[in-house]
C-alpha cells in the first residue's frame, strides 16, 4: 500500500484554519461527507492523519451518498479500506426522485447539491454526529461570492462553520486551500477520484451549471493579471465594512 502524503504547505494551511476557527475539538464526533472528488477524498485522508497526530480524541466517519443511478463506487470503497479510512455507502433514491421532480432544462448543480445535502445532514443527527465536514476550498468560496454578486444580487460567500436549522454544525477545513494544491495532492498520490461525470444530473436533459464554469473563467483571467487576487479575496472575506453599503436595517443601528 503506497502511503498518502499531503504536503507540508496544505497541512499547514488546513491546520492553521482550524485552529483559527476551531473547527475540530476534543470530543468532537465528525461525519465527512466524501463524493470520491478531490477535493472530499484530499480531506478524508486529512482527517485520517489528524486523528493519528491530534492530541486529542475525536471520531471521524466519511459517508458516500449513493445516488440509486448506478454509479460504481467500488475503487472508492476500496481505497479507503486499503488506508484505513472508516467510511459508508449510504444508498438513496435520489435519482429516481429527480426523475419525477427535477424540470426540463433546469440547472441540475444546485438540485443534486441540495438532495445530497439533506441525506448528509439527516444521516449526522441520526448517527450522533455533531459536525459535518465538507471539502469545499477557497476557489469555490469565491466563485460562490462572484455568482452571488453577479447573478443573485447578493454579497455572500462560504464560512469556514455555520450551524444548520438542525442544530448541526458543518465545517469547512479546506477553505483557505487554493483548488491546484487539491489537484496536485490527488496527482501525486493517484487518488482514484471520482469526476464530475458521475453527477446523475448528466442523465437529464437539464443545463449544465453555466455560471459556475463562466464565473471560474472569469476569475481565472482576472488571476491572471493580478496573481494577488486570492490572497485580496481571502483578507476582504475577514475584513467587512457592513455600513459602507445600502442595507437600510444595519444603516440604522
């Protein structure tokens, strides 16, 4: 079995945020939720370490959501046994559901993120888990803020942990972590992820997520006249000026 090594930088990185957010504490009981990207499986190996390193106990557990459209998740189940990794396949029927309820055209990203999403959410409470990780990184908090900027009409992001409307809280350790130190991790160590075309919105005659794939070509042009911009966006996400805007409600405190 050849060893997973997650670099110095990305260990530091990931470390240094949750210790400024205290995203994992002693007693802690955290549900992963692993897609197989590169993203979710970078942070279950993660975990994996700091379980090993931490001096501290908490539990850790990944959960797959199977989709019920037939996607082979067998390399993944096999990956993670081979490293130790204590994970579940959770089956649903989603993709039969999405049948009867997803509209033609519609952009299936947000339906599918949103379905995964509460079997994560319900799956924690049931099991007792009091946190639930996800991998998203600071290339998606941006392009969140950008879509919601340009398309949605509002200045939002990705925290680093929000509490749920059950009551659980969901973390995000990678997202101070640029999208290419992901890529690189996953090359190097020959992840066996799993890619975008396993979404089952590619069984529909829906839209694929035009805005975000517009919004990352964007931001990579941007980048590429100013190779500061993620390290601007990630001190502006810290460093907000609430009454320097137009909400009438906050103007009034």
């Amino acid at each position: 079995m050849a060893e997973v090594k997650l670099s110095k930088k990305l260990l530091r990185t990931i470390g240094r945020t949750n210790a400024k957010y205290s995203l994992m504490v002693e007693g802690d009981r955290v549900m992963l939720g692993l897609s197989g990207g590169k993203d979710s499986l970078t942070l279950a190996h993660y975990l994996n370490y700091r379980k090993k390193v931490l001096p501290f106990e908490f539990d850790f557990l990944a959960v797959t959501v199977d989709y019920g459209d037939g996607t082979d998740l067998s390399r993944l189940e096999a990956h993670c046994k081979e490293h130790n990794i204590p994970h579940i396949v959770h089956k649903t029927n989603i993709y039969e559901v999405a049948q009867d309820t997803i509209r033609e055209n519609s952009s299936y990203c947000s339906y599918f993120s949103r379905m995964r999403r509460g079997v994560l959410y319900s799956v924690a409470k049931e099991r007792g888990f009091n946190k639930l990780a996800l991998g998203h990184h600071l290339d998606d908090a941006a392009e969140s803020f950008f879509m919601n900027f340009m398309y949605n009409g509002a200045l939002r992001s990705m925290p680093p942990i929000y509490r749920a409307n059950n009551g659980l809280l969901v973390i995000r350790p990678l997202i101070h972590v640029r999208e290419r130190q992901l890529i690189d991790a996953a090359i190097s160590n020959e992840m066996p992820t799993i890619g975008d075309e396993a979404c089952p919105g590619f069984h529909f005659k829906t839209k694929a997520p035009h805005a975000r794939a517009s919004t990352k070509k964007l931001l990579q042009e941007l980048e590429a006249n100013n190779k500061k911009l993620f390290v601007s966006l990630k001190a502006a996400f810290e460093n907000i000026h609430e009454s320097t805007f137009f909400d009438s409600e906050k103007l009034r405190r």
